[in-house]
C-alpha cells in the first residue's frame, strides 16, 4: 500500500502486503512530486519488495508492520526469507 501521511505527499508510507497465490504485485500513484511505485515478487521461497520514492519526497517503508526504513526516497528493494 501506498498512504500519504504529510499533507501534499511529503511524506508516504509504503506498506507492501502479500497475499498467498499472488507472486507478483505493483501498484502506482501520481503524486504532485512524481510517481510513487510499490510492490512484491514472490519466488524461490524469498519476497522481494520494492518502491520508488521521487527525490523531492520522503518515506517509511514498513513490512509485517514494522518500520524497516525511515525517511528514504529514491529505489528501495527489501528481502524476506519465507
């Protein structure tokens, strides 16, 4: 998921869910400071999540509920063994 938590989407939090039989989802939105992208792939026993961030924003990036990274932009990948 992608959620604005500052007002004119300074800030974001990016909240990949994973859904069992579904290997591989993107989602995208257009915000007034660029495309914001997030998803997962799901393979060979491992998830790896990803996002973009536009330089002129910030995010957290939170998995299973817990804040892995905080107040990045630019290209975030994240691995999780299964």
């Amino acid at each position: 998921g992608i959620e604005c938590v500052e007002a004119g989407f300074s800030k974001v939090r990016i909240a990949p869910m994973p859904i069992d039989g579904i290997e591989e989802v993107r989602g995208t939105f257009h915000s007034v400071h660029g495309k914001i992208t997030s998803g997962y792939t799901r393979k060979n026993g491992k998830i790896t999540y990803f996002a973009h961030i536009p330089s002129e924003m910030q995010a957290d990036f939170v998995i299973d509920g817990k804040t892995v990274n905080s107040g990045i932009s630019g290209d975030l990948l994240f691995e999780q063994v299964l």
